[in-house]
C-alpha cells in the first residue's frame, strides 16, 4: 500500500508542485488546504498531470476539530509537509497579528494533532528570511539566524523554534526546508503560481505585466549596494523545490537523519538581481517590458543567496533547472491562464 502524505496548503504554489512530485514517487496524497490563497482547479490540473486525484480537505489548519477529523479519516499517515502560511512579506509589514495568528498557530495545532495520532515525521516549509540581512554571502545553514526584516520572516524563526523545542514534549523526527526564491511553474503549464488580487512577488508581477493584466512593474529601489543597484535573490525552479520535499520525505521515512531537526537551504547557490531577472524575461519571451523605478519596500534585504553545499552532500540534492527555463515555465503559464479567460 502507498504511504499515506498530508500535505497542507497542498493546492497553492510550492504545495501543488509538490502534490505532483510525491504522486509520481508513489505516495498516495491528503490535501488540506483553505484555498485562502488558491483555486479548487488545481486539482483537476494535477490530475491531468499525474492521473491521480489527489484526496482533498478544504480546511483550515488552524481549526482544530477539522484537522482532527482528516487524522481520525485516514490511519496510518506517515508524514506531513507543511505549507500552508500567508507568506507575503509588504503585507506582514501592514497586518502582523494576521500573520503571528495564521503561521504560528497553524504549526502548534498541527503538532498536536501529529503528537495525538502518533505521526512523527514533519517536512516544514521554512525561508531564507530567518537570517534576515546576512553579514556574509552565500548563507549556510552555519550562518546566526539575526532578526527578522518582516513579520513574515519573524513567524519562520519562531515556527523552527517551535519545531525545535517540540521534540522534547513529544516523537518528533523533522525536516526544516529554508527556500530561497521558488518561481517558475510546471513544464506542463497546468500548474503554477497563482496570486489572487495584486501579485507581492517579481516573476507574476512581470508575466502579468507583460500579458497586458498590469500597466507596467515596479522595481523596488535601485540603489542598493549591489552591481546594479537592485536586490539580488538566489531564484530557484518550484519543480527543483518540489523534489527537494520528497527526498527529505523519504530521509524521514526511511529514518536517514542525523538529528531529530534538520535544517537545508534550498536554492541555486546563485544569485541574481531584479534586473537581471527582467533581462531574462524579455529574452525568453522576445519582448519589451515595461518597467519604473520606485522607492525600497520595507522589509527587503539588499542581497541573499545560498550555500546549497549541505543539502547537496546530505540529500543528495542539486537544483537542475537555470534562470531562463524558470522564465520560459513562468510564461508558459501566464499564456495558459490568458488563454482560460
């Protein structure tokens, strides 16, 4: 019989990828997952993709009796990977008690609800954000977690924290996943990112720009202290991420970590500035974007990137897909929604 997975936040952007990729390992899926942040269609996607609807709860995590009831359904679940969180940095800034309420106290529900039906394994969806401005590039997972530039970031320190502490009250085994900047979309283009409302990310305020949806991107702040004067983030393909989570799975379930938590970076180990990235774009979709210069957005660290050597060695694990496949997929995508309306 397949392993049973339960994946929260299951149909948004790095959940539904990943719904995907743990089909075609075998696992047999539960989707918990509010659609705060998604649409009921992604699963009907994902079954054109696999062949295999996944089992779907729309719930909130934070809600207990539901999450409850989804364990006391389906026995024998042997892991959960944890997505579901508001995950947009500007908004933290405005709405932070939204924030400390969803991410945290989805975490703690969800532990004990793991701890009273006896599932020890934990996948956890964490960010480069605990480390807030980091004094030396590329990060590794070495590097102080220093305080947090947002909210947002703030509840991905604490929530490892929580992780952390939560293996002495209870059996715990668990994987702390720190991503860097997942974009792109499934080479299918059935599945990818989809904001509801104003994009808070770069490539979907670009692809809807470029498609006519915006009237032009803005370009938070040019005079950073970087070769361009933009940001510079380490992109990372959302299929190369989604893969991560099941090798880090099959570690949990086969019992192959070293601690009970474990932290990985996961990126590229390359970074590349806002520019650049549009650059790209207007490369791989042989157009002109039209773009301004705004003022920095609170909350934004100049640059970050990953030391990636880590979850290389340990498991096994290396981003395959480079910056313009990422664009390409993110293009391919927003035609396929244009195309839907």
């Amino acid at each position: 019989m397949a392993q049973k997975i339960v994946v929260t936040g299951g149909t948004g952007f790095i959940g539904s990828h990943t719904v995907v990729e743990l089909q075609q390992s075998g696992f047999e899926v539960i989707i918990a997952d509010n659609l705060s942040n998604s649409d009921f269609s992604v699963l009907a996607n994902i079954q054109k993709i696999t062949g295999i609807k996944p089992i779907f709860y729309q719930i909130d995590v934070c809600h207990t009796e539901s999450l409850k009831q989804l364990f006391e359904e389906h026995q024998e679940i042997k892991a959960v990977i944890h997505f579901a969180a508001f995950k947009a940095v500007g908004e933290s800034m405005q709405l932070p008690l939204k924030y400390y309420r969803n991410n945290i106290g989805s975490l703690v529900n969800l532990l004990e609800t793991m701890d009273d039906y006896e599932v020890k394994n934990l996948v956890f969806s964490s960010s480069c954000t605990v480390y807030g401005n980091p004094d030396v590039l590329p990060v590794s997972e070495q590097s102080p977690i220093k305080q947090a530039f947002s909210p947002y970031g703030n509840t991905k320190q604490i929530c490892e924290e929580i992780i952390t502490e939560a293996k002495n009250g209870m059996k715990l085994s668990a994987i702390c996943l720190r991503y860097f900047n997942p974009i792109g979309a499934h080479p299918s283009a059935l599945i990818g990112e989809l904001p509801l409302g104003v994009p808070n990310n770069l490539v979907p305020f670009i692809t809807q720009t470029a498609i006519g949806k915006r009237d032009k991107l803005t370009v938070f702040g040019s005079d950073y202290p970087t070769p361009d004067g933009s940001c510079i983030r380490d992109y990372i393909h959302v299929v190369d991420l989604a893969k991560a989570h099941v090798i880090a799975c099959k570690r949990l379930l086969s019992e192959q970590n070293r601690t009970e938590v474990e932290f990985f970076n996961l990126g590229t180990g390359t970074g590349s500035s806002v520019f650049e990235i549009i650059k790209t774009f207007e490369k791989v979709s042989n157009s002109t974007l039209k773009y301004t210069i705004g003022a920095r957005r609170e909350g934004d660290v100049p640059a970050v990137f990953a030391d990636t050597s880590l979850a290389n060695q340990e498991l096994g694990w290396k981003a395959e897909l480079d910056l313009e496949q990422m664009m390409q997929d993110a293009w391919r995508w927003e035609q396929y929604l244009n195309e839907l309306n």
